[in-house]
C-alpha cells in the first residue's frame, strides 16, 4: 500500500486570497472536508479552510495568500496521507484494488483488476487475465470477499461478463 492517495487535482484559483478549487476523485467532496493536511507537489500544507463548492472542494492552505501564490498548484494532483483518511467499513480505496488478483469460486483465478469504472449505480471491475477480460459489479451478489492483505478478490460470476 502506498503512503499517499491521490484526492484531486487543482483546477482552479478562487478569488484573490489564495482559495483554490480542487476537483475531487473521491466519492465525494464531503470525504475531504475533515483533512487537516493536503500534500501538493511533495510539500505538506495545512488546510486553514475547506468547504464544498460546486461539486468541488474549495481549500485554503497555510501560506497560500494571493492569487498569484494559488495559481502556482492549477494542475497540481492533490494527495492525502492514508493514515488521515478511512474509506470506511466494508469499502476499499481504488489504489488499493487496482492489481488484485481476482479469483472466481468455481472457475478458479480469472486475471487482475486493471481498471475500476466509477458508474451511477455502482463501480464495475474491470479484470483481465489469459487473454479474457471480465467487467464484474462491484456488488454483494458478485463480489464475496475482498482481502487486501491477501490480495485478491473472490467473486461469483455469471455467464455475460465476460467480453
């Protein structure tokens, strides 16, 4: 597991006191509001504010003052340290998914997730391996048991997912 999990990106400046606007490539916006530190561009910043604005976290760091200094992050990722954060019971963080063995209880090891796709109703794994790839719903009915220390996921599949 990485140290760091990227939360964002800085996508704009916010009037002239050094807010800046991050969209968020969390959940959402809410899981930010509480994090007292941000880390942009290697360096740590305090988060004196943070609310939601417009789908998007609107943040004011220690030191950041003018909008000059603000408009130096536009493009910036923005990182979280994982031990400020929890995905919460039952729920994993995407970095921590992505190469996961994913093994089928009857077809035995299927391949890796490779990609996550974030849809309305739920996330959708996006698994390959032996020349197949596999888009499985990220819901109970398919998904049995997740362990990343193990690294892998058990799943229950059906015919119809696989590409």
């Amino acid at each position: 597991m990485t140290k760091f999990l990227e939360a964002g990106k800085v996508v704009a400046t916010h009037g002239v006191r050094g807010a800046m606007r991050v969209e968020v490539w969390c959940d959402s916006v809410g899981f930010l509001l509480d994090v007292k530190r941000l880390f942009i561009g290697g360096e740590q910043y305090k988060v004196l504010a943070a609310s939601a604005h417009k789908g998007q976290l609107l943040v004011t760091l220690e030191g950041v003052t003018t909008l000059d200094e603000a408009q130096r992050f536009k493009g910036k990722t923005v990182l979280v340290a994982r031990e400020d954060v929890s995905a919460g019971e039952g729920r994993y963080f995407i970095a921590d998914l992505i190469g996961l063995e994913v093994r089928d209880r009857t077809r035995g090891a299927l391949g890796r997730i490779k990609d996550i796709m974030t849809m309305p109703a739920n996330n959708v794994y996006v698994v390959e391996g032996g020349g197949k790839r596999w888009l499985i719903p990220a819901v109970d009915e398919f998904i049995k048991n997740t362990d990343i220390e193990g690294g892998y996921v058990e799943v229950d599949i059906i015919d119809g997912m696989e590409e």
